[in-house]
C-alpha cells in the first residue's frame, strides 16, 4: 500500500469518529430533553414518556452499535515489509584487471597488437650496434617500434648506475608497458652477477646437489631482488630441464635428473623470483636435458618416447604450471614422440596448444627461444618462423634474426586472414594480465 492509501484511511477513520461522537451528543441531548418534558407533564405524560423513553433508548443504542460496527469493519492495513535491496557485489581484483586488459586491447591498432608480441635486443629497434643508454634515439625508437619487450646481455652493461639509469629511461619512453627481460639464471648463465652487480647465485646444479629447496628459493629471492632494483622485470629463469644422459648440454644448468625433486626446486626458484616482482619464466619445454646437441648450432632431435616425457620432464613443467607459472619458453629440439614430426618444438600445434595448453591447463603466456638460433634461422626465413610460431600457439616472439622482415610477416598474415585478429587478441591478454596484475593488487 503506498503512502498516499494509508493516509486516506486514517482521515476516514477521524471522520468517522466525529460521526459518532455528533451522535452520542445528540442523544444525551435528546435524553436530557425528554426528562425535563417529562417532569412537567409528570402525571399525564408518566407511562407515555417512559415508554418513549425505553424506545428512543433502544433506538439511540442501535445506532450508536451501528457506528461501532462501521468503525470495526474498517480494516486495520498490514505493514507492508519494505524491499531489501542488495547491493551489487564489489568487483574482484581478477575482475578489475580483465577489465582494465580488454580495455587497453581494445584501443590498439593492428599494427601496435603486431607490435606487442616481440621481444627484441634494444640494437634492434635503435640500430646502434651496442646500447648501453637511453636517449632520444631510444625513445623514437619505441615510438615507431612499441614492441612487448627488449632483453638486454652483458654487452649491454657497464655499471649499476649505468644500467639503472638506462633501463628507468626506457620504461617511461615506452607508449604500452615493457618487458624488461635478462637472462639471469645463476652459474654460468649470469649477465648481471658477471658484470660484477649483485650477488652471485650458484648454478642450479651446485644448488640440486644440496638437496635442500630453500636453497633454490634463497637464490630467487637473491637474484629477484637485484633485478627488480635494477628496473628488470622478467627473468628467463628457472631451467626446468632434466640433465638425464650423460654429457648432457644442461648439465651445468638443470637441478639434476630426478623429475620429483628438481619439481621442488624449480618451484621454489620460480617462488623467490615472484615475491620480488619479477616474472619467472620456466624453460625450456618439452625439456632439452636428454640430449648433448645444442639448437644454438643446429637441429636437434630427442630420442625420447612418449611415456618418458610424460613419466619425466613434462612432471617439471606440470609442477609449475600447478604453483602458479605466468611464462613458459618453447625449445627448438624436435621431440617426434610428441609431435609426430622433425619439426622444431615450436613450430608444433600439437606441442603447444593441445599438450601444453589443452592437457597441462597452462593458461599463461609462451614465448619462443631466440628465433635467430641455427635450429630455426637455417631452415625458415625470419617471417616464416614468426608466422608459424604464431600459428602453433605462442604468444611471443623472442629475438627474430631479423625483427622488420618478421613483423611485416605476422602484420601481413593477420591483414589476408591466414592468422586471426581475435587470435593475435588472445595472445596480447595473456600477456597484458601479467604485465598489469601489479596496478590491480596496489
């Protein structure tokens, strides 16, 4: 009932009340009246006036029952329960950040989506043949070229001052957020400890022979936290290769050849490298340790069967996958077990989508190997690997032998339709969530 119902009522029912009240002094009156006329005709009038009396009485007390009745019969209105209105639920920080992702894919171009998923030596972009500043060159540099990323070596280093200074410059030049990437995996593998900045890690071998994890997540934390003072923000670290033949390539650099405790190491690395801000990525999958060849100079091709992957390297990758990896890098060797061909890993559909992606549920990004390696650059121009990396399922594109010439590629085969936008959207997600996820959680 609204408000203007319930105030109608009761102006009816004081009206009514008035009514009766009216008529309960007109019958006292009446009363009054009829007695006084009756005490001067008191003989006369005695038994005429008392029966009068009696009968206007029953009269008046009809009526005044009849009120009573009306006022009864007026019905008291229920309390109408007022509506609870429930506030719509506060958005969670994994619905803020798809939001704010969708938002800023969205307003790019093509070519900018095309852009984003390289990551390039900065001399790629500057032309200069070794950077070791950022500058107006480097600034109209990423303005023509906003790529995903650049990945810096020793070459590029000079002093702490000198890196930091340069690597501040160039992530507030850059027109979308950077991936500022360095190999810095511990041992030999070092391109900042070996330029004298920081502490040095052990290898992952000296560490996997101590048989304690803590140790692999002491040396995260070590190094995640140099990186990220440094202004890095992803590491192509931890190995999560097995070093499971003799003489293999990964010996020095993999935790050893059990898949159950190099799991825990690897986990625990990667754990270190995160809670300093830097972005792990685990490499190099399927796993390369089970050879003595080296992709760097050649194909290689893993004599492996289908059971022993399962059984073995792929329990690494899938412990990763399970603590929580944001990035995977795909190798170049050839595992035929797995992919049915002599193909290089990541040029495989099925490699990368149905194994990695549809059975392990991994959900983060894939980045190729160094696109300029001799297992690839020998065999595929630089547009062919982009594409067909692209095509097989990867979301980044690392180091192409020549950057331009594999841009135009993948800019081209989404333009004719080879390669989908929404496909190229996909990926740029993927890759935005990772790079976004700290604006959510400040």
């Amino acid at each position: 009932m609204g408000n203007n119902d319930k105030l109608q009522n009761r102006r009816e029912l004081r009206r009514k009340r008035r009514v009766r009240n009216q008529i309960i002094s007109y019958v006292i009156l009446t009363v009054l009246i009829s007695a006084a006329a009756a005490g001067i005709v008191f003989v006369t009038g005695y038994l005429l006036s008392d029966s009068k009396t009696t009968e206007q009485e029953a009269e008046n007390k009809e009526l005044i029952d009849d009120m009573l009745a009306d006022e009864e019969s007026i019905a008291t209105p229920e309390p109408v329960p007022e509506e609870t209105v429930t506030p719509e639920p506060a958005p969670t920080p994994e619905e803020k950040l798809e939001e704010l992702v969708e938002a800023k894919v969205a307003a790019m171009s093509l070519e900018d989506k095309v852009m984003g998923l390289f990551i390039v030596a900065p001399e790629a972009i500057t032309g200069v043949s070794t950077v070791i500043q950022a500058g107006e060159g480097t600034q109209q540099a990423l303005n023509q070229y906003p790529v995903g990323g650049l990945i810096y070596f020793k070459q590029n280093i000079q002093s702490e001052e000198q890196l930091k200074t340069m690597l501040e410059n160039t992530a507030q030049y850059a027109k979308y957020p950077l991936f500022l990437a360095v190999d810095e995996e511990g041992g030999s593998v070092s391109r900042v400890a070996a330029s004298g900045i920081g502490p040095e890690a052990g290898s992952a071998a000296d560490i996997g022979a101590t048989g304690n994890t803590d140790n692999a997540y002491q040396a995260g934390v070590s190094i995640g936290s140099t990186l990220s003072g440094l202004g890095f923000n992803l590491d192509f670290a931890p190995v999560a290769d097995l070093a499971n033949v003799d003489g293999s390539i990964m010996k020095e650099r993999s935790y050893g050849a059990d898949a159950s405790a190099v799991s825990g190491f690897v986990t625990s690395m990667r754990a270190g490298l995160e809670e300093q801000g830097v972005t792990a990525c685990l490499k190099h999958f399927p796993g390369i340790g089970a050879t003595t060849g080296d992709t760097h100079e050649g194909m290689v091709s893993l004599d492996r069967t289908a059971e022993q992957f399962w059984a073995e390297e792929l329990t690494v990758f899938q412990a990763g996958i399970d603590a929580g990896a944001d990035m995977i890098m795909i190798s170049h060797v050839s595992v035929p077990a797995l992919t049915g061909d002599n193909e290089p890993c990541i040029f495989s559909r099925m490699l990368v989508t149905d194994i990695l992606r549809e059975q392990m549920h991994f959900n983060g990004v894939v980045i190729t190997d160094a696109l300029n390696m001799a297992a690839v650059s020998e065999y595929n121009t630089a547009e062919e690997a982009a594409v067909r990396a692209i095509l097989a399922g990867c979301d980044m594109l690392l180091m192409p032998e020549d950057f331009e010439q594999a841009y135009q590629g993948v800019l081209k085969a989404v333009q004719n339709g080879n390669i989908a936008e929404e496909r190229i959207n996909d990926s740029l997600k993927r890759i935005y969530r990772i790079k976004y996820a700290d604006q959510i959680e400040q």
